[in-house]
C-alpha cells in the first residue's frame, strides 16, 4: 500500500463521521423550523402566548416574614428541583436498565462499566434519591415549626404528606431494581413487615410480591410502580400541592 492510499482509508472514518455530525446539524435545523411552523398554527387555535403571559405576568406573593431571604424558604424548591434530576437521570437509565431477574443485574453493571458516563448518571440516581428523602423531610420540619401548615394551609400540608409518602415509595421500590443480594433481601424483608398488618396482611404481601417470594413478578411490579404508577400520582399532587402555594403565597411568621 502507497504512502498515499493509507493516508486515503485512514481519512474516511473521519469523512463519515463529519457527514453524520453536518446531517444531524440539519435534521435538527428541520426540526426546530417544525416546531416553529406548528407552534404559530397551534397558538392561533389554542393561545398559549396569552396563556403563559397570564402566568409570567403574575406578580411573585409578597411575603411579610424574613423567611424569603432565609435558605429554610427553598428547601420545597430544593425538593423540586432534586425532583427534576431524578426524572431526567431516571430516563437515561431506562436507555439501558432491562427489568428481568436474568438481567437486571447485568444491565446496571453495564451501566456503570461500560455506558459512557453511566457511573455518574446511576451516581446521581441513587444519591439524588437519599439527598432528595432528607430535603423533603427538612421542608416538612420547617413547615410544621413555622407552623405553616395551619388553616388555610390544610390541603397544602395533606398533599405534602402524600407526596412524603411517594418519595419514600420511590426509594423502596427502587431500591430492588439493581437486583443484587442487598437489593433482594432488603425487599424480603420489607415485604415480609407487611405481613404483619392485621387481617388483610398476607393477601397485601402476595399483591405486593406477585407470588409467595420476591421473583420476576416483584420485579415486574416494582418497575411499573417505580416508573409508571408513582410518577403519575406524583404529578398530580405536585399540581395540587404548587396550585395550593400559588393561590396562598407563603405563610406569615408565627
Ligand atoms: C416532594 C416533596 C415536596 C415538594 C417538591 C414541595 C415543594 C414546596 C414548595 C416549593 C413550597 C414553597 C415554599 C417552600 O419552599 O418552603 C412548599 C410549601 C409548603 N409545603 Fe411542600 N413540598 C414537598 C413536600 C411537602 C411535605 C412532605 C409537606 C408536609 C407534610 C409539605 C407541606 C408544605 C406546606 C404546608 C407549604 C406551605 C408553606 C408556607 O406557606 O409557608 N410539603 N412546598
């Protein structure tokens, strides 16, 4: 092979690869001018300028207290916003988490091993989720020790404690999905205190497990509640939750 023919083939990946990056530039060059062109037809009918003029426009409430200059006002917000990472970095590791006993397990080293940047996606995830636990629970203290879940803040405080309750759903049926030897005996246990509710105890366990053990349908279970049921719920009752503060503002001092 000549000087110049190695020089040939050793260019052509390279070629390829700048023609792939100048036609992804223009596919999403295509895409925004889409949206742009649907975005004029669809504000005609539906108004969505006038719609988020109304809400941008909305003076923020006047708070009386010092609380607004006070980190202790953020720690909602804070939760918020941990909310959001889990929901982005939860996504991307549905690229590649595969919910089946023969896999799980395989897949999320996978995602640490090899997925570029998978360390730190799965990293986030998983202290997000306790760093996200403790940020609702401070929230909750200061609104209980300012005393700002009094009237008319009934309903703002009711959808807080179900949304406590969703966080740490979050984090339990999380927590098998890995599905090593720490996940899988946590769950059995976890599961197995459910038990003990009078009554209707054992039938709630065999709902929870699908099955007399922690198997495939557990895992099948925990996946659609980790990712399909409890976000659900979550939204609603962080609407409920921002309309309640919204229409209220934030409470006076005690
Ligand atoms: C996912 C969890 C939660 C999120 C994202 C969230 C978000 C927020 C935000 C952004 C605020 C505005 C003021 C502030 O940040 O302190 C707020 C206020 C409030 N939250 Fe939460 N919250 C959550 C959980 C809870 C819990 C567990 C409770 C109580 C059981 C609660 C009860 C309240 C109450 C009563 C207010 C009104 C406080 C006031 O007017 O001063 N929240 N929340």
């Amino acid at each position: 092979m000549t000087g110049s023919q190695k020089n040939d083939t050793e260019r052509q990946p390279q070629t390829d690869l700048e023609e792939t990056k100048k036609r992804a530039y223009i596919d999403i060059l295509n895409l925004m001018s889409l949206i742009g062109f649907l975005y004029g037809a669809l504000d005609d009918r539906l108004d969505f300028d006038e719609a988020l003029a109304q809400q941008l426009k909305k003076p923020a409430p006047h708070y009386r207290t010092k609380l607004e200059t006070n980190l202790l006002a953020c720690l909602g917000g804070m939760s918020f916003v941990l909310i959001l990472v889990q929901i982005l970095t939860g996504v991307l590791l549905l690229f590649y988490y595969r919910p089946t006993v023969s896999e799980a397990y395989q897949s999320v080293m996978e995602i640490t091993g090899q997925v570029p940047f998978g360390w730190l996606i799965r990293g986030m995830h998983a202290w997000g989720a306790s760093l996200l636990i403790v940020m609702v629970f401070l929230h909750m203290l200061r609104v209980f020790l300012t005393g700002a879940y009094k009237p008319p803040r009934e309903l703002t405080w009711v959808s807080g404690v179900v949304l406590l309750a969703l966080t740490l759903g979050f984090g339990f049926s999380g927590y098998l999905l890995p599905w090593n030897q720490l996940s899988y005996w946590a769950t059995t246990v976890g599961t197995e205190g459910v038990s003990a509710i009078p009554l209707v105890g054992e039938t709630l366990k065999y709902l929870i497990r699908g099955g007399h053990d922690v198997g495939q349908l557990a895992l099948t279970r925990f996946f659609a509640m980790h990712v399909v049921i409890l976000p659900g719920i979550t939204m609603l009752f962080l609407t409920v939750h921002f309309l309640m503060i919204r229409r209220l503002g934030i409470a006076d001092p005690l």
